[in-house]
C-alpha cells in the first residue's frame, strides 16, 4: 500500500443552478472540465453534492454525434447519474450500491465505467445498459478516486486515510471490445 499525505486543493463549488437554467450548468460543467480542478457541484437533479465527474471516451471508430458526448457525476444520494451536457440534459440515474458514491471513472474504452464511495466495494458497470459487470471488494476507507491504468487492466483506488491501492480488473472486462 502506496501511503500518500493529503494536500489541499483547489475546488470549484456551485450552489444549486436551477436544472431549468441550462446555459448556467452547460458554461458551468464546461469551465470545470477545462479547469481539471475537482469540483463539488449542486443542481436539481441530485438531490446532493456531486463529488466527482468523468467524461466518456470513445474510439474513433465510434459514430457519436457531437451532441451526444456523455459526463457521468457520482454523488451522495447514492446515485450516478448520465448527462448530456450540450443537450442540457440528464439521461439516467444509475443506483449501484446502497451509501453515496464518492468517485467514478470510464474506462479508456468507454465501453464500462467504475464507481465507489463510503463502502467497501468498487462497482464496474456497463456503460450503456447499467448493469453492474463485477463488483471488487476493498479494504479500504472511503474512496475518493478512481483511475485506470493506460492499458485499462488495472483500477487505482484512493481513500480518505490517503492511501492508494491496485486493483486488477476482471479478466473478462479486459477482454470486452
């Protein structure tokens, strides 16, 4: 176990944008994707603080409309959820486990995402039914990231205490196209 001394960063906070008010959330979502800053945001359609954001990577062989890029948003009540942004709007609510979820992360392939939050559990879903592929239990404390290595065989994990851990991803999901 790597052991890492938390430093402060950066945030961004928004305080409840209206979901009606899209140009406010669509301006707001695109200056924290360019920042890279973590950010904690409130909008309507959570019902709590989101803690982290991913966008979805495709491959280039993949036909999507320029309007139909996705950003996933893990929050504490217990949802993730899947937003198109430049269309102003959400499009599902993904329930995964029963506490708040803390972190997400897509896979390089887009094809799946992971999440995990105040449970011992890591959740790999796919991305386009929902459906939860695996789950990977932890030991760890709460964890606040997620990340995959840039072969996309291994999930990092890191946690309130600071720490850092490796964990492989299920064979058959490496496999997946």
């Amino acid at each position: 176990t790597l052991q890492l001394k938390p430093i402060p960063s950066p945030f961004v906070e928004i305080n409840r944008i209206p979901a009606t008010n899209v140009d406010a959330l669509l301006a707001t979502m695109a200056r924290v994707e360019r920042s890279h800053d973590g950010a904690v945001v409130w909008v309507d359609a959570h019902t709590d603080m989101i803690h982290s954001l991913d966008l979805r990577p495709y491959s280039q062989g993949d036909a999507v409309a320029e309007d139909a890029w996705q950003v996933a948003s893990a929050s504490s009540d217990q949802t993730i959820r899947i937003w198109q942004p430049m269309l102003g709007r959400m499009v599902r609510i993904i329930r995964p486990g029963p506490l708040p979820q803390l972190a997400i992360a897509y896979h390089r392939s887009g094809r799946w995402l992971a999440s995990a939050g105040q449970e011992s559990m890591i959740y790999l879903l796919d991305a386009d039914s929902d459906r939860i592929l695996d789950q990977i239990p932890t030991q760890q404390d709460w964890i606040y990231s997620l990340s995959f290595s840039p072969d996309g065989t291994v999930l990092m994990a890191g946690d309130w205490l600071g720490e850092v851990r490796s964990y492989p991803v299920p064979e058959p999901l490496t496999r997946m196209p």
